[in-house]
C-alpha cells in the first residue's frame, strides 16, 4: 500500500517539493511530479534548473522520449503510463489519479488558507481508504524536510 506523507505549513511549496527530490535523488528514487497546469509546469522546470548552484536535478516532462531513462518527470496528468512509481510528489490542488501505483506518495501543501482546506480532503480520502498517513509540520520547525 502506497505510504503517504504530508509536508504542512510550507511557504513556498516549488522550493520543498524541489528540497524533497534531492533528498530522494540520493537515495537513486525516480520520481514523478505532478502539477496542476502547463504554467505550472514549466515554472517548475524552470526552477529545477536554477534552485541550487551546486546541485543538478536531471527531469524532462512524462510525455518526453527521453522519460524512460530520466530520473525525475513532471506532469499535468497521469494520462499517459508513468515508467515509475517509486515515488509521486503532488503539487495539484485534488487527490492525483493513478496515486496508488506508486510506493512513496508526498503532499506538499502551503500556509495559504485554501490549499490547507483542499489537502484536508485529500487527507480525509486517503485516510477513509485506510491509508496510513504521517505529517511533517514545517511551520513549527523551519528545517530542510527530508524524504526518507
């Protein structure tokens, strides 16, 4: 069953996701990155490239040819057949379709009023299915969240 982890309380939510997948870089997972939109997500290729000077994080868009033999895909949708399911980072307002195949599921979500009520559903449904969930308050630390 997919294991579930919730970032809270997160200011900017492109940065931690971003923070998330180095982590789970080091640790050799591919990882799959979904967004709400193409603005989105060529805001966030953006700043893959960009977000830290000594690091690279090598990432194409799922529906690219090059996405089988790439470590980190970004996404509007699931659609199409994702080649992994290590580990889903959703950076969508609704619960991702297809979650499940994956092992590791991440929500991050920020301070804003309306995507804490928005991930509270997505709470309440992945906890209805039975799925265990764990939370990680970044508020309340102000650390570096890591991705076990």
């Amino acid at each position: 069953m997919t294991e579930i982890d919730f970032y809270t309380h997160v200011e900017d939510r492109q940065r931690v996701a971003c923070q998330l997948v180095l982590k789970a870089r080091e640790r050799n997972l591919k990882v799959l990155i979904l967004v709400d939109d193409e603005d989105q997500l060529r805001r966030l290729d953006d700043y893959l490239w960009s977000f830290q000077a000594q690091s690279f994080v090598p990432h194409c868009r799922m529906d690219d040819p090059l996405a089988a033999d790439t470590p980190v895909l970004l996404a509007v949708d699931t659609e199409n057949a994702c080649p992994h399911t290590e580990l889903l980072v959703n950076l969508r307002n609704t619960t991702p379709p297809g979650f499940a195949r994956f092992q590791r599921l991440l929500e991050v979500v920020s301070t804003d009023a309306q995507d804490r009520a928005l991930a509270r559903e997505r709470f309440k449904f992945y906890r209805d299915r039975g799925y265990a969930l764990r939370t990680h308050d970044l508020g309340a630390t102000r650390a570096t969240p890591a991705a076990r």
